[in-house]
C-alpha cells in the first residue's frame, strides 16, 4: 500500500498510511459522480477499506443520498434521530450541551446488531472544533491475521451473540418518551467474516454490540472477548484521522472498526452521514 496512484490528470489516490485508509482528490462528491469515478471509488474501497475525499464542499442531503445510493439500497438506523424530511440520513452533532458523544465511546462496527448489517458509511463533517475530534480506524483483516493459527481455527467454528437495547435503549430518545415495549435488534454472526467481495477473513466482534460467544459458558465467552477486543485495538492495526472541513469519509463496516473521538467538548463536531445496507455476514 506505498504506491501512489495517478489515475488520470485529475483524480489522485494514495494510502493515507501503511496499514489501513485512502485519500482522494480531484473527485467532486457535490455533484453527479461518473461511472468512471463510482467504479475508482469501489476499487480503492476495497483495497483501502475506508477511504477519505479531500478538499470537497458540503454536500445536500439529496446529494449525499444519491451518492449512498450508487452503492446500494440505504440503511435506516434502528434508534438514532433522523434528519427532518430525509429518514436515511443520521445528522452527528456533539455541542457544548450534549450528554452524549455519538459513539464515541469504544472501537464498533456501525449496528452490527442488525441481522444485515450495513455495508459502509459515508460521513461529511461541516463543522470542526478547533482542535480534536479525531475519529480512529482499525484493520480488521490484520486482527485476524495476526492471531495464531491454533486461535483462527478455534475462532473460525464460533458465532457471537450481537445486541443493541443495551446500548440504544436512554441514549437518542427523552426520559418521557421511553417505550418500554419497543424492540431492539440482535443477531447472531461467525466471530470471523468472509468479506463478500475481497474473499478475505477477518474479525468480526465490537465493545458495542457483541455480548456473548454462542456454545460458551459465560466466563468462557467473557475471557475470550475481553481478549478479541483488547486484541482488535492493538496500535499496530490503527489510524488517526485529522478532519478538514468538508472531508467525506467513507468507511467498511465489514471489515474495520471505528471511534470517533470526544476529546473536544464543549466545541461543536457537526455533519451527516448515510449507511449503505449489507448482507448476512457468512
């Protein structure tokens, strides 16, 4: 991943580090992307994992839904707020009155919870603290990669329990509009996914949403979680991401994990994202 990739006299791509992530300039997202641009971006993708456009404007929201759209039908969170008059979008907004960081709390897959979670996020951030606010990429390709042969084998049998009430239920909604009857998703995936597209293994747990490794006793699971998580956020799989204003990130909750970091409070983080809906992980 050290090469630079001039792919005409416009559109550049190059790694954003050794390990994990992409930078692209010269790609308009505010207006119509061609398919000559889609099928670059879907290549990079894959090879990069996530991948962050550079020295854009801020998008509309029709735009950012149509953007969503080329790489597949949208995903409506389960929980979070939605944009006024656009449902698939999750406005990200921490201020000096949040209570709340917008996920920031731990390393995750975005609603890995679902039965099918979602493919990849697309985020713009329009407005930036001053300083801070970085948001944390880790490669889950390399996590599995780097366990032993023994332990892949071990983890290539199991499937882990992934829950949402937990985590959702007081987070988004108000005190007195708390519905005691609704209902959370969960799921149950193989703790080690097949990447539909690249054909590679990689872990699939997160602090978030995973609870419990099915066929396991409670201490049984709890160890060897405990073990995958700290494992999964080892330095060596990680990157840092400085925003600039207007950047788009554009992540693979298939086979990364994410933490956005608030280490800014009380300045204000502001911008939109939409989800692109997956298939059963296998």
């Amino acid at each position: 991943m050290n090469e630079i990739c001039n792919l005409n006299k416009e559109i550049t791509v190059k790694p954003y580090a050794p390990n994990i992530g992409g930078v692209i300039t010269g790609v308009d997202l505010s207006k119509d992307v061609s398919d000559y641009e889609l099928n670059l971006i879907k290549e990079a993708f894959y090879k990069y994992q996530v991948l962050f456009f550079q020295q854009q404007s801020e998008i509309s929201p029709e735009n950012h839904i149509k953007l969503g759209k080329s790489f597949g039908e949208l995903h409506i969170h389960p929980a979070a707020p939605k944009m006024k008059s656009f449902p698939e979008i999750f406005e990200i907004h921490t201020h000096k009155d949040s209570k709340i960081s917008n996920g920031a709390e731990n390393f995750h897959s975005d609603v890995s919870c679902d039965l099918e979670p979602p493919l990849g996020t697309m985020l713009q951030l329009h407005i930036l603290p001053a300083y801070g606010g970085d948001t944390m990429f880790a490669n889950m390709y390399m996590a599995y990669e780097n366990l032993s042969k023994p332990m892949q084998s071990f983890l290539n049998g199991l499937r882990a329990l992934h829950e949402s009430e937990h985590f959702y239920r007081n987070r988004y909604e108000k005190q007195d509009e708390l519905d005691p009857n609704k209902k959370y998703p969960s799921a149950i995936h193989p703790i080690v996914r097949t990447h539909p597209e690249t054909k590679k293994k990689a872990l699939y747990v997160n602090k978030f949403f995973t609870t419990r490794i099915e066929g396991l006793s409670k201490q049984e699971s709890k160890l060897i979680l405990d073990y995958l998580f700290n494992h999964c956020e080892k330095t060596e799989f990680q990157i840092r991401y400085r925003w600039n204003r207007n950047d788009m990130a554009f992540w693979d909750n298939r086979c990364t994990l994410h933490k956005a970091l608030w280490d800014y409070h009380p300045m204000e983080r502001k911008g939109r994202r939409v989800t692109i809906k997956g298939d059963q992980p296998f």
